[in-house]
C-alpha cells in the first residue's frame, strides 16, 4: 500500500500541466472522448475547475450511476484541491 500511495504522489508531481486553458481542455476532452469512442467505452469525461465546466461528455451506455460518481469525484477533487 506504501509503494501505491508513493507512485500515486509522483504521478501526481509528475503529470501536471505548465499552463491549462479552456481551449486546452477542449482538445484533451475530444481527444479522450474519440479513444473512448473507438474503442466501445461507455464512459463521462468532465474536465473542470472551480466553479466552471470547461468539458464534459457522457458517451452511449453512460449510467446515472456513472454520472453521480462523476459529481462525487468533482466535489472531492474541488474540496481537496487535488
């Protein structure tokens, strides 16, 4: 469990963006959005920031389940800044 939480801290350090604009999570969401598509994925993609929904798709098959998920995972990553 030690080594998990370590290599997720280094993900973390390691996968962040010099600069991330509106136009940037466009292209990473319709990037996202036609890997998934290609391959079958009934998948939500929501990219945000504080207050502000910069993309968001549900692809075919996407649940209500799937979409409450997502609303709980945007609220702890917007409490925790993380």
């Amino acid at each position: 469990m030690t080594d998990l939480i370590a290599t997720l801290e280094g993900q973390e350090q390691e996968l962040v963006f010099a600069s991330f604009d509106h136009t940037d999570a466009w292209r990473l969401g319709s990037r996202i959005t036609a890997i998934a598509q290609a391959a079958g994925h009934a998948v939500g993609i929501d990219i945000r920031r504080p207050g502000l929904v910069l993309f968001r798709a549900a692809l075919p098959g996407i649940t209500p389940d799937q979409e409450t998920w997502i609303a709980r995972k945007s609220a702890v990553v917007l409490h925790m800044l993380r």
